[in-house]
C-alpha cells in the first residue's frame, strides 16, 4: 500500500471512530431527553460524516485488495 493510500485509509478511519463517539454521546443525550434541536442537527450530520468516512475507508480497503490479488495472479 502506498504511503498516501495508509494515510487516507488511516486519517478516515480516525475520523469516522471520532465521529462514531460523537454519535454515541449525542444520541444519549437525545434518550435522556435533555436535547435541543439543535443536538438533532448535530446527530444528522455526524451521521452523515460517519457513513461518508466509513465508506471511504471501506472503498480503500476493497481497491487494496483488488490490486493485491490482482498483482498475486499476475505472479503466476
């Protein structure tokens, strides 16, 4: 894996676990029913971030490996 990809790969999986907290926190808020609407804005939208850099890190991780068994049955 190039440099660039593992940094990519690494920066949007920090941030989809910094995303996952945010969500976790917020959505206990929303059960204790000590929210404001904009705590509601807030759960949007890092749902939204979280299933954005989730699908990045994903996407990384599936071109990765394509390449890899692609340059293993090259070997052949």
């Amino acid at each position: 894996m190039s440099s660039r990809a593992s940094i990519l790969f690494w920066a949007s999986t920090a941030a989809s676990v910094l995303l996952l907290g945010s969500l976790w926190t917020l959505a206990g808020r929303l059960g204790s029913g000590a929210a404001g609407p904009q705590d509601y804005v807030l759960v949007a939208i890092a749902g939204i971030g979280l299933l954005a850099t989730a699908s990045i890190s994903a996407r990384i991780a599936f071109v990765i490996g394509q390449l890899k068994r692609r340059a293993q049955t090259g070997r052949r």
